[in-house]
C-alpha cells in the first residue's frame, strides 16, 4: 500500500493491529476519524491513555476497577461468603447485568488451555485459594465456560481446594430459556436429562 | 451494561463510536488493549493525537498529506497537465498501487448526493475550476464511482468546466479483467458492448 501519509500511515497500522480489524477496516475507520469532529478523535486517544494509565485491577477479586477494591468486592450488601469463579470482566459483566446474585466474584483472567500455552500458573488461583483459606467462604460457585477447557479449570480448582470445608458448585448446563428442544445439540440435551431436577425446584 | 470502572466504559463508549464496532466489539477491543503490553496501546493513543493534530490537506489536490503540498503534486517526474478526478484518498491510493497513472489528482471529498445531504457546494468543485483555469491542464479524466451520484457529479463537473479549453474522459466501464461474461449485470454488459473499443487499441 502506498500511503499519502506518514502519520496517517500510523494511525492505520496502529489500528489494524486490533484483532479482527484488517488494513482495509482500518483505513476505513481513521478516514472516518478525518471527517469526524477532531475533538471525538482526542476523546477517543484520551480515553486509551486513560486506560493505561488509570485501570487498576481489585485486589481481591482481579475484576476491572477504579480503586484497590471494585465496587462489588466494597459493597457491605454483598454476600461476600459465596464467591462465583469466572474467566474474564465480560462474565462479571454478563452476570451483573441479570441483578439476580448477590454473592461476590473471583476473576481467573482466562482458564487453563495448554494449546494457547495458558498453564495454572497464569491464572488467579493462588489468590483464590488464599481467599478460601482467609476470608469466611461458605460456597464456591464455578461459572466457566463449558468447554473442555472450562471444564479443566473447574476440575483443577476443585482438586486444590477440595480439602476446605468450602461447598462446591457449578452453574447449570441445559437447555437455555426459550429455546426449543429439536434445535439443541446432542451433549446439551443429555446434561440437561442427566441433571434433571425435581419439576416443584423449577417452579420456583 | 454495568461496567465496573468509569475509565473503562468510557474507552469502550468512545471505541463503539467507530463506525461498525457495536458495544459488544467495543468491548473485546478494549479487553485485548488490556491484555497486551501497555506500550502498544499507548502507540495507538499517540497515534490518533498526531492524526488529529499533524494531518495536513494537499493545497493543490486536496489528498491527505504530511505537508502543504502532496508527495505526488510535489513531484517533478508527474505529468501536472493530467488530472485524474476522485472521491476521496482511498481512491488516490488505489490508482497509485497499480504505478501506471503518471498524472495528478483532484480530490474532491465526496460525491454529489441529495439524499445525503451533500451538494456541490462541499466537494472541492470552486479549487477544481481554478486549477482548470490557472494551470496548464490538458485533460481531466474522471474516476468516480459508477453510481448515480458519481454519474451526477461527472456530469455537474463537466457543465461547470466544459467551455475551458480542457480534454475530458472517464475511467472505462466494462468487463472487469478476469470476469466470466455470464455473471456480468446486465447494465455492466450493455455499456460494454456500446463502448467497445477497436481490436488493435485494446492489444497495446
């Protein structure tokens, strides 16, 4: 490509280095950026040098914070004995936005995965299990994905923790709400008939 | 959504006002940003502030440029008396991947579009006719886009310029090289057929 510009040239390299965002999206959005106000443009590189700078992780939980302690983890009206384990912010975030838990949460940053070189020792498990060591925990909910990598997450955490008195648990898998039966797939339809419950729990 | 941290929901809102990145994309975007070393994302902030502080318009040609004039009008081994006439850079960067256009360029930053609100009166028609005008041009070959708009805007350049003593062409319509006849449009084909050229022209 021959670029008519050095700094506009940078600024498409730069922006094309995101995932999924090619050369040709790039050059689309910093051409889109030119004809913008230029004061949403510096917005916009403001807001990621805030982010660089200012972004901190909470101290307990390892979700994405303003302070040393996130908003949840700080908030007396939490149930802080039950702690749901997730992967990433976007679970938290997923999880929130349902306003139905009122436990508090345990940010892996990932689950193991030897295929993307992902071991135990990246994730936040030493931090967890010192929770469930130090703070009053009575259960611990595993929200990860159900993959076999989720899945490996969940087991390995269950044998490092296994001996604390703590309660284990994983969120359900079956069919998901409204969806029709024919349309499920095979795995799915037999977790959801193995962990059938009894019909007056659903009810409630 | 609730986020849990001002600073990131702000970087995600001013991401999702990219064009085609919705909040969900937004937000992966920023994740990755967090993901990877601080020094790549502060790259991109700078990048976008000298986009918006350091991109300079060619005086002569209107292209995006590092200076007042463009590498290209700048040039002495360009043909100035051919000027090739285009919507916007992407075009300009087009014709110059192909290294066969010895000319210049006119760009004009859009086409004539009542639907979108844009008249002749935002495209840089007024510099366009006093290039025409002031400098020896021979030609102006008009490269637009084969659209209604970009047909309505060639013909309002020709009814603006038409009694200078200034030669006018159009980029060839046609079959595109390596098409199957089959699947060309019907449109595409007629004018194909209407500008046929003699044999020997199209050998060379």
């Amino acid at each position: 490509m021959n670029y008519p510009s050095k700094v506009f040239e940078r600024a498409v390299e730069e922006m094309s280095q995101l995932p999924g965002i090619g050369k040709r999206t790039a050059l689309r959005l910093v051409l889109h950026m030119l004809n913008r106000s230029a004061s949403k443009t510096e917005n916009l590189a403001d807001s990621l040098q805030h982010l660089v700078n200012d972004i901190q992780y909470c101290e307990k939980c390892h979700t994405i914070s303003d302070a040393h302690i996130c908003n949840i983890c700080s908030n007396p009206l939490r149930d802080s004995s039950i702690i749901c384990v997730v992967e990433d912010v976007r679970d938290v975030m997923a999880i929130e936005n349902t306003g139905q838990y009122r436990g508090v949460y345990h940010v892996l940053g990932g689950r193991i995965s030897p295929m993307e070189g992902v071991g135990p020792g990246q994730l936040k498990i030493e931090s967890l299990a010192q929770r469930v060591q130090n703070e009053s925990i009575s259960e611990l909910i595993f929200a990860l994905s159900s993959t076999m990598e989720g899945d490996t997450t969940s087991f390995y955490l269950y044998k490092v923790l296994k001996d604390s008195s703590v309660q284990f648990s994983t969120i359900a898998r079956g069919i998901g709400v409204g969806d029709e039966l024919e349309y499920a797939d095979e795995a799915t339809l037999v977790r959801s008939i193995q962990n059938r419950i009894p019909y007056a729990t659903e009810m409630n």
